[in-house]
C-alpha cells in the first residue's frame, strides 16, 4: 500500500506506532513511503506529492497522515520557496474523488455523542474549494459557457450563464462547478454502507434557496427509487420517513445533528454542506478524533481507489509542548482507524494469501485500543486527568499486542464490566473546567431556575431549552404543522 507521511505531532505518534504496534508483527517491506511534509515538498519543487498521487493511481490503498497547508507566516518560518497548496485537494483530483465518508467511531462500553453509528458523505468535488474569483467594482457582469471545442469568439453556440449589473463600489464576483456525472457512484457507495449498518438515509442540500442543487438530489433520488428503495423497507429502515428517502435542508440538518443522539441514520451532501456538517458531527461526538474519513475515488479502469486519514490536522499545540519537553496524550484512535482501513483494503484488492491474518491482526489491534479506553487507561480525552501520556498508551497497546499476560489481563477486565460502568459517559476533560466563565454559568443557571430555589425541576428545564431553541422534535410525515 501507500503511505504518505505528514507532520508535527501526528508523525511523531505515527513513527511511534510503526515502530512497536507494526513491525515486530507485519512486513511492511512493500509498503511505499512518501514524505509530504512541508520540507519534502519544497526540497522537490512538489514531484513527492505528484509521485504520490501517481502510486495511489497504480496501488488504490493508501493511508495517509494529517499534512500542513503552509501559509505565508510559515513560508517565512520554514524558509519555503512558496506557500504550497493542498495535497488534499491535489489527491482529489488526481483520484477522480467521488466522495469523503466520515462516520462515527464506535467504542463498546463507553457513550460517545452517539448511541449508534452515523455514517456520512460528502460530495468531494466542486464548489467553493476550487472557486475561481476577483474583486471588481461597478459595471456588468456576464458568465459565458462555451461548448467544448466551440471557440470564444463564436457567440452563436455559447451559452449565457447569468448577466447582472454591479452597483458596488467593490465586489467579489466568485465562479465554481459542482459536477454531477459522479454523484450516481456516490449514490451507490452511500446506500450500500446505510445498507450493511442499518442506518436510514438522509440527502442533505439548500435546493430551495439554490436551485442549482435540484440536480444532486434528483440523482440521488432516481439511484435510491430504482435499485434500493425495497431493499431498505424489507429491512424496516424507513419506517420513520414514510417509507421513502427523505431530503433535509442544510439548516434542519445542522439541528438534527444535535438532536439524533440515538444514531442510526446517515447523510450525504455537498462538498461544502458536508464539511462544515461533518464537523458539527465530531463536535457532538466527541471530537474530530472519534470520526473516520475516507476518501473513495475512480480509477480510469473503473476500479475503487480507497484513501484513509484521520479527519484532524496535525495537532500543533501538543506538538509545541513535546518539542518544550512537555507531557502529552495524543489520542490517536482516528489515525489508527485509518492504518487499519488502509491496511485491510489493501490486503483484499491485492489477494495476499495473508488476508485474513492480516484483518485479525488489525482486529485485534483495534479491540486493545477500545479496551484500553473503556478499563480507563486510555488518554487523557477520555480517560480524564489520570490517563496515559502519548508514549504510555502507545506503549500499553504494543505490551498487549506482544502478549504481555499481564496487560491482556488488565484489559480483558472490559468483558466484565457492569451495566453502570459500560454505560458511563467519559469524564469531562481538565480543560474544559479551564475555560469555563463561572459567572456566565451562573447568569445562565438563575436563567433557568425560576423561583429561584437554587434548583432545576423539569418543567423550569423544559421552558429553558424551548426559549433555548434546543428541543427534540416531533416528526410529521406531511411536513411541520404551520403556527
């Protein structure tokens, strides 16, 4: 497979893993290494990250670590010869990307934001990402298309896009597509994995504001209509939707985010919609860690190319503190998640005979880490104050991989944990009580305590959280009733 290096606090936690939870136990000899670190790339000239984008076109697994965009503080900083671009959008495109699944990391034993699975798609060409634009002032503004092959000067075959008269002293005029003839294979992709996790699917756009977007919907609608629409009522998945796939607003998505803490459900959306849902998502269960992100492209042969990462960056503030020789605890679950993913598919599309022990290996890989966190010795995210520093988590994982029967015992107490202790939400971190505004939470709490008996009954809770705005719903089939 593929694997591309990255920086700061990621790649240093990522050697960590290579070094003990991977070699002693995998050869890795046919793995194909690219550094994509700023340095790297600037040293040459960026043919590291085109020779990369031209491996993940000939292998089709990759994994990939969190990279740094650098900007021009950094190019300062670095001594760049320029502010290099997204790998991420260069991989994208050389990939022919289709779409970006992120989805919920599941942890028995342990509450997250989530009860069960969400799973997610963003549409992962187009829109505002690779916008062209400019700032201009008053006069007219014309958007011409022209017919491949048809040259500019022949206006008899263009095609008028829009024409408006700017009355503004400065304005930013901003030009961008978002490709259709992809969102089928995206269809496909998402209804097969609500499918297999028995999840609902939901489509996400703001068509009834932008009526450019009707497009993405009626594909998606069309694919699900004619190949899975009696798969998903045989399997009793759409019973709150009224038997068919349901569209959300973008703005009603974003609050049922909030609201569907049961899980079970998936949605797919545009590029932008997507990524900034996505977020809201790893916000609510937890953090960006606790999420998967994948991206699914297109061969020229018509085979699936798969990248794996983690959905954060590079973690710079930790990587501030090790470099001062602080302790840190880096939960690196989602770039696990993503070795793993990366690992798996690559031992299926290249029909290694070691395939099977190559997924119960990553398997059991994954079941040490969920253990070490739900017998309270994961990081400090999650385990509180008394969690494990990076390198003591990394290190617990690698005793129980060797088959430390000390550490196999310590974790496998997980098993026999009661249903008060399985069902416990994690400590909240040391610096969230760092940030809090006490007086604000006071001004907040008499808010809410309406006669002032310094106590919060139900019904003073429930006028709260509707003057708040933040309530479940009832759902109506027919669409909400009118006040």
């Amino acid at each position: 497979m593929v694997y591309i290096k990255g920086e700061e606090m990621t790649r240093y936690t990522m050697q960590l893993i290579l070094d003990k939870w991977i070699e002693p136990h995998m050869d890795t000899s046919s793995w194909e290494y690219y550094d994509l670190c700023c340095k790297s790339r600037d040293s040459s000239e960026d043919q590291v990250l085109r020779d990369a984008v031209e491996a993940g076109k000939r292998i089709k697994a990759i994994f990939k670590e969190p990279t740094v965009t650098p900007t021009e503080v950094q190019k300062q900083e670095l001594g760049l010869k320029q502010t290099w671009g997204s790998p991420n959008g260069a991989m994208r495109r050389g990939w022919n990307g289709i779409t970006i699944s992120r989805d919920t990391i599941m942890i028995e034993g342990m509450e997250l934001g989530y009860k069960k699975p969400v799973l997610f798609e963003r549409h992962a060409v187009g829109g505002e990402y690779s916008a062209g634009y400019a700032t201009v002032g008053k006069g007219e503004l014309r958007t011409m298309f022209y017919p491949k092959g048809v040259k500019t000067e022949d206006v008899s075959h263009a095609k008028m896009v829009d024409v408006r008269q700017l009355h503004d002293e400065a304005s930013a005029v901003v030009t961008y597509d978002n490709p259709l003839d992809n969102v089928v294979d995206l269809a496909h992709h998402f209804f097969s994995r609500c499918l297999k996790a028995r999840v609902t699917p939901y489509v996400v756009t703001k068509k009834t504001v932008f009526k450019w977007q009707e497009g993405f919907w009626t594909r998606m609608k069309e694919t699900f209509d004619e190949h899975y629409r009696e798969r998903f009522r045989e399997a009793e998945l759409l019973e709150n939707t009224g038997g068919e796939l349901r569209h959300l607003i973008s703005d009603a998505a974003t609050m049922q985010l909030i609201r569907w803490t049961e899980g079970g459900f998936g949605m797919a959306a545009h590029n932008y919609d997507g990524d900034m849902l996505t977020d809201e998502l790893a916000q609510i269960h937890r953090s960006p860690g606790f999420i998967t992100s994948n991206l699914i492209g297109k061969a020229p042969d018509g085979s699936i190319i798969k990248e794996f990462e983690a959905s954060h960056g590079t973690v710079s503030d930790m990587w501030l503190d090790h470099l001062d020789k602080e302790e840190t605890s880096l939960n690196p679950l989602g770039l696990v998640e993503a070795l793993i993913g990366a690992m798996q598919h690559a031992a299926a599309i290249t029909e290694v005979p070691e395939e099977s022990a190559i997924v119960d290996f990553t398997t059991k890989m994954r079941k040490f880490i969920h253990r070490a966190f739900a017998v309270g010795k994961g990081t400090r995210d999650i385990s509180g104050p008394e969690g494990l520093t990076t390198e003591d988590f990394v290190d617990l994982v690698a005793k129980a991989l060797a088959g430390d029967q000390a550490t196999l015992d310590l974790l496998a107490a997980d098993a026999n944990l009661g249903d008060e202790k399985r069902s416990r939400r994690p400590p909240i971190p040391t610096s969230s009580f760092e940030l809090l505004n006490k007086d604000e939470m006071r001004r907040f709490f008499d808010s809410l305590d309406l006669n002032n008996d310094e106590k919060i009954d139900y019904d003073e809770f429930e006028k709260g959280m509707l003057r708040l705005g933040v309530f479940p719903k009832k759902y109506f089939p027919e669409g909400p009733p009118k006040f």
